[in-house]
C-alpha cells in the first residue's frame, strides 16, 4: 500500500504542478517523471494478463506438413507439401521471401497451383514445367486471426537440375602426331547445372588421372556453368590407333555423354631382340630373331657384333654357328630405322661352359714356417664351385680361389687338389704340391741289377727344392766320363720335387758291374748315395712270371736249338706220310689220265680257242722201245676211227674227242711221250702259204716239210681262231671227212692208213736235235 500512495502522490504533486503552472524544481522533476514510466508499465502488464485470460480458451492454427528440401529435372512437375491443421488465417506461399498469392490458381504464375481440398487443409504447391526459374527457396504462411497468431513453415531449397549440352573435344575428333610430342587434348560441355562432371578415357577405357585439369565458369545467370577438361601428355606408340573418349556426367541426365577422338601416332621403331634358346651352351647354333614394331612400317635391319657391322640388308635374324666361350659376354645387336628415327637393341651372350684352367697350377717351394698362397685359376660359366683338398687330410681345406698356408710345416707339404665344378657340366681338377727348401735327399734302392752285354741302367732319384744345380756319379772314386767311347750315357728327368738321373751303361761288361756313388748339390747342401751293381741272376729275380722269364732269357741259345730240332723232326715226318699216300693213290691216277689229258685239252681249247701244232722230240735212249710204241699205236688208231673228230670246228662247237689211255711200258728216260693226235688224220697235203706260215712260225716252209710230215693246217693256231681265219687259206673241202654240218651228227667217213712212225725223231733231223731235250709246244 505504501508504494500505491507513493504513486498516487507523485502523481498528484505532479499533476498539481503541472495544473497550478508553477515551477517544479529538480527533485519534482525526476519523481514525476518516474511516476509516468511506472504507470506505462503497470499499463502494459495488466493488458497482457487480461490478454491471456482471455485466449485460454481459444485453438491456435499449426502445420500439419511442412515443405522440405527438393531437387528436380528441368521440364519435370513436381509438389511441395504443405497441410494446416485449425486454419484461421490466410495462406500463401513465397518464392525466395516473395508471395504469390493466396488464391489457389495463384494469379500471374501459370505453372504454380495450390492443390488439396480446403476441409482437409490441404495447401501444397504443384509447380508444372520447372524451369532454372524455379531454383529458389520456398515457404508456405499463414496470417493471424483474432486471438489467433500467424505461423511459417521451415524454408525449402528447391534445386533445379538443368543437362549440359553434349561433350565435343577441341580442336577436333582426329589427331595425327609424332611419338614425343607433347599433346593437349580438352574436352568441354557447356551450360550444365551443375556443372558437368568430366573425364578422360584412354583407347583401353581406362580412366586418366595423371595431366589432368578440370575448369568451370559459371555463367550470367549465376546457376549454370561450363565445364571443361584438359589432359595434357606426349605421344608414344601406346597411342597409335587408339580412340580416346571424353565422358560428361549431370544429375540431369540419365546416360553419360561421350565424345571420342582418334588418334595417330607415328614413332621409330620399337625393337625386341631374342635368341632361340634361353639357356645357350657351349658349341649351340644360336639364332636371333629381331622384331620391330614402327609406324611408318617401312624400316631397314642392321646387325652389329660388338658394335662392329657384319650384316646390313632386310634379315630379321642372325645367326652365329658353334659358340664358343670366347664369345661369352659379347654383345650382338639390331638397329632398326625408319623415317622418324632409328631404334638399337641389344643382346649379350651368356655362354655355358664347364669349367678350366687358364693356367697350370704352380708348384710353391717354401721356407719353413712362412705363409704360402695356392691360387686356382678357373674360368667357367657360371662361376664354379672351388674345393682343396689336401693328400694328408680327408677333410676339405678352402672353398676359395686362392688356399692360404699360414705356416709351412713338414706335416703340411705335399699335394693340394683344387676341384672345380659346375651343375650339369664335368668337374676339373688339378694339383698344386708344396715343398720346403732344403738339401738333397737322394732315396732309392742301394742295390740295383743288370744284365751283362746289355743295357743297364742305374737309377738315382733325387729330392731337392730348389733343383739340384750338380749331379755326378762315381766309380772307384774316380767321375764317371759320359765324354769318352766307353759307352756310359746319363739321362735327367725334372721331377716336381727334384729329379731323376739315369746312368746307362751300354753293353755292360764283368767291369762294369760294381759301387757307383750318387753326389747331388744345391745351394742349401749336398747329399750323396752308394748304388751297387750286380750281375742279375734268376735268383735276384722275385715272382713266379718273373722267374719264368728269367729262365728262359738265360737258357734261349738251347732253347733255339731245341726247337730246331723239333721242327725238322716234324716236317720229316710230315712229308714221309705225304709221300705213302701218294704212292697208295697212283694206280688208280692212272686209269683216270687220259681222261684228264682230255679235259685239260679242252679247257685249253676253249680258254684260247687255238689248235697248237705239238711236236715231241726224243731222246736217243728212247729209240729201243720203237716196237713197242709202234705196236700201242696200231691199237690205239684202231679205237680213234670211231671218235670222228671234226677238223674244222671252231672253239666250244664240239666236245674233243676222248682217246683210250696209253700204256706205259716203254722207257723214255723219265718223260712221258706227247702223243700228236693231229696225225691221225690223213687229210690231202696242202702247200703252206709262206707268208701266213713265215710270219706265224718263224721258219721257212721247207724247213717244216723236212720233219717228215706235211703239217695241216686245219691245226695252226690261226687257223683255229675264227677271227684270224683268211680267204686266202688252202684248205681241204668239207666233204673230205665230213659229209655233215654244224649241228647235226658227223657222218664218219673211211681215212686213209695212218703212217707208221707219230714222231719226230732224231734220226731223221741228226743235224738239230741233241740227245736228251724235252718235248717243246710250239
């Protein structure tokens, strides 16, 4: 209450003041003043309470459904929603903050509707034909009412989408370039909204992303932009007749847009150089294929063979016989050009081989306790695998090229083995031997043996590092002198450790047989042997072979002998026997002779197809036994009657006749007498003609006709020879002892009588034949 009557007076003293017109002081002033601020208040506050008593009973309007974000395609129709429960106030939709209107058919806006029903309180928004127009934020409002307040739904941003034109590449969709050169390529597609999402594809499809730059600009309406794509790099062959694509993607559109280019890249040629075996041993034919690939395709091969020309025409492959490990690591190449440029490649040879030595393994001779390298000088390919061994030891020593000795001692002197080997390829080794210097040591037997008139050799085997630098033998203190004819002679052979000499004693006699000293020196000593030599007996001889052999060696003069004898014994006895079965086999021989004469007749007659004129010539001792011949004779014309041989038949035409054999009764001084069986015939005598007869005889025609017969010429050697026949020969006409032909059976005809005597004897040519010479063919 004291607050109201404090108002109450302020109020009254003011209003007071104010109607009496005097002058308030300062003090009135203030507490007027804050008198009427008060009541203002006080003012205000009771009108909101009564305001608010009075509306509790009143329902307010409220959104139902409220428009939300949306996009859509240019051209497209679409609704935003927007539903009132308990609407009072009046309802209107803004664009960007703009009303449109509160009429359902919205005046002045031809594509926006309102549709729903009233009752339902259904207010959305239809907007047919969107356009980039109606890209903008959308609210729907309702006004106040009595008691009732206004209400706004929340903002809607309405996007609209609008397809960019169709990609085009610039400058255009084929392009002819060179390999290096730089290419810039830029796709673009204008008016998008938003802007066109773009890419570069290569002939593969495959997305590019390296030399990429993507640009926009948006355009005077502030919502579209153009796009554009620059993809930047330098041709190769990778892009000869490829087609590259450039892609536009728009939420607006469905598909993405493509545009394409081809492109034409012309480059040196790119060369591939191969070799018919992968893996090339030694002693292969190896080929190599060179392949190009090049645009112009135009091109022209050359080959090089470390880098020196050896072929230049169009080949494609070069071929090099037998390789050889000389050859490994060599290089072989193939250029190839055309007209933009030329392109090498090359190939180097990787030749197999097995393992060798590129020189021998030395020998070390080394001072006592000092270090000593071995070195294994192998080549191969690939590199081998290296072993030393040592002849003491079971175990493997080193595996590398070069063995270290640390210190030289006598246990580790002797042969190292360096084994080299390759997988698939036969494994080398060799030995290197390692000696401590020091003195001479001479070792052998001290008691050798020879044989006495031949050669003997004695041996002194010498040990020495370094070699012995003099070496002389001795006998009875005196140097044996290799200068003189007393037959010594020495020979050296170069050992590894030292040497071996040789004293050889040619013919060794009694004196040569005793002591010889062996002296060697060299730079750190000398050393000297006694070598005995004796006479070898079988009994200095060990073995059974040995023995054997020495035996025989002693005994070969008796042995010579032995055989000698032997040998003659057997061959005695040999021909004895020969001779009884001989003698056993004679008489039957004999009836068998002429059959045999026969046979050797013809076989001589047709080997030579002559008749020879056969002539025997006796001995004057022979002459006794006439009758008895004479009278073998008469029997023996008596049995050829029947044979009817024919005269004039040539070689092969007719068999030779077979005559009775010859009884040997009579003694002609040990030849058998040489029947001439051409005078059983009697034919007409005919004159020789001298010229046929002089040039084949050599005697005159009456020289021939004093032996007491005329000869016939139907048995002249050439007459017999059907080719040495003349027209001019004298010959008696067939009829005379034939009647018959070739080919049929001979008539025989009846011959005159035979003269007595067959032979040519000495008593009628006393002045030419000497007594006691052998029957003669002419």
């Amino acid at each position: 209450m004291k607050g109201t009557e404090r108002l109450n007076y302020l109020r009254g003293a003011t209003c007071s003041a104010l109607s009496t017109g005097r002058e308030m002081n300062l003090h009135e002033k203030s507490w007027c003043l804050c008198s009427i601020f008060c009541l203002v208040h006080l003012f205000v506050y009771v009108n909101a309470q009564m305001s608010q008593g009075s509306t509790l009973d009143i329902t307010q309007q409220s959104f139902a459904i409220e428009p939300a974000d949306r996009t859509a395609i240019q051209g497209d129709t679409i609704v935003l929603p927007c539903r009132v429960l308990n609407k009072k106030g009046t309802l209107q939709w803004t664009r960007d903050g703009f009303g449109l209107g509160s009429e359902r058919s919205l005046a002045g806006f031809p594509r926006y509707t309102m549709v729903g029903s009233d009752e339902e309180g259904d207010y959305s928004l239809q907007i047919t034909n969107v356009s980039l127009e109606d890209d903008a934020v959308f609210q729907c409002q309702v006004g106040a009412s009595d008691r009732v307040k206004g209400i706004r739904s929340r903002s809607a941003d309405f996007t609209v989408y609008v397809p960019p034109e169709p990609p085009r590449i610039v400058p255009n969709d084929f392009l002819e370039t060179t390999a290096g050169m730089t290419v810039q390529l830029t796709c673009e597609s204008n008016g998008g909204k938003p802007p066109a999402e773009l890419a570069w594809l290569d002939g593969d499809g495959v997305v590019v992303t390296q030399g990429i730059e993507f640009t926009t600009q948006l355009l005077g309406d502030n919502k579209r932009a153009n796009a554009a794509l620059k993809w930047t790099f330098k041709a190769s062959r990778k892009h000869d007749g490829k087609t590259c694509s450039c892609r536009s993607e728009n939420p607006a559109i469905k598909q993405p847009m493509v545009a394409t280019i081809k492109l034409t890249v012309k480059y040196p040629p790119e060369v591939t150089l191969t070799a018919n075996r992968k893996k090339i041993m030694e002693f292969d034919d190896v080929q190599f294929t060179c392949d190009a690939v090049a645009n112009p395709g135009d091109v022209t091969y050359k080959w090089y063979r470390n880098n020196q020309l050896v072929q230049q025409d169009h080949a494609t492959t070069f071929r090099i016989p037998k390789v050889t490990r000389q050859l490994n690591r060599q290089t072989v190449s193939c250029e190839v050009g055309n007209k933009i440029g030329t392109t090498k490649s090359t190939y180097t040879l990787n030749i197999h081989y097995g393992p060798v030595f590129k020189s021998s393994l030395e020998n070390i001779a080394a001072d006592l306790n000092k270090e000593v390298r071995l070195v294994c000088p192998v080549d191969s390919n690939p590199p081998p695998k290296i072993t030393w061994t040592f002849e003491k030891s079971t175990h493997v020593v080193g595996t590398d090229i070069v063995l270290v000795i640390p210190q030289v001692r006598p246990d580790r002197t002797g042969k190292y083995t360096c084994t080299a080997s390759v997988p698939g390829l036969p494994e080398l080794s060799s030995d290197s031997f390692v000696y401590i210097k020091g003195p001479p040591v001479i070792k052998g037997p001290d008691v050798q043996y020879g044989i006495e008139g031949q050669k003997v050799k004695v041996e002194c085997l010498i040990t020495s590092v370094p070699e012995p630098s003099r070496v002389v033998w001795m006998k009875r203190s005196q140097v044996v002198d290799i200068d003189n004819t007393e037959g010594y002679e020495i020979v050296t052979e170069h050992l590894p450790n030292g040497l071996k000499n040789l004293l050889i004693i040619h013919r060794a006699e009694e004196t040569d047989f005793g002591d010889y000293n062996c002296s060697a020196w060299n730079a750190l000593g000398h050393d000297s042997m006694l070598i005995s030599v004796r006479r070898q007996t079988c009994n200095d001889v060990s073995g059974s072979v040995p023995s054997l052999l020495c035996s025989v060696t002693e005994n070969l003069p008796m042995l010579i002998i032995l055989a000698g004898v032997i040998g003659g014994i057997v061959l005695i006895v040999s021909v004895t026997i020969v001779i009884i079965l001989c003698l056993r086999r004679k008489p039957d021989m004999k009836g068998d002779n002429f059959v045999s004469e026969s046979k050797a007749k013809q076989s001589d007659s047709a080997s030579s197809g002559d008749s020879d004129l056969k002539v025997e010539i006796r001995t004057a001792s022979s002459l006794s036994n006439n009758e008895h011949e004479r009278s073998w004779e008469e029997t023996s014309d008596t049995t050829r009657v029947q044979d009817h041989p024919d005269i004039y038949k040539y070689t092969m035409d007719y068999a030779e006749p077979k005559f009775p054999p010859k009884l040997e009764t009579q003694n002609n001084n040990g030849y058998v007498p040489y029947v001439d069986y051409s005078t059983d015939y009697n034919p007409s005598a005919v004159r020789l003609n001298s010229s046929r007869d002089s040039g084949l005889y050599d005697s005159s025609p009456q020289l021939l006709s004093e032996l007491g017969h005329p000869l016939d010429p139907n048995f002249r050697t050439a007459y017999a020879n059907p080719y040495m026949r003349t027209s001019q020969a004298n010959l008696p006409p067939d009829h005379v002892l034939y009647g018959s032909t070739r080919g049929s059976s001979p008539t025989p005809q009846v011959l005159p009588s035979l003269p007595p005597n067959h032979y040519i004897t000495s008593q009628q040519l006393p002045s030419q034949l000497k007594p006691g010479t052998l029957a003669t063919h002419v």
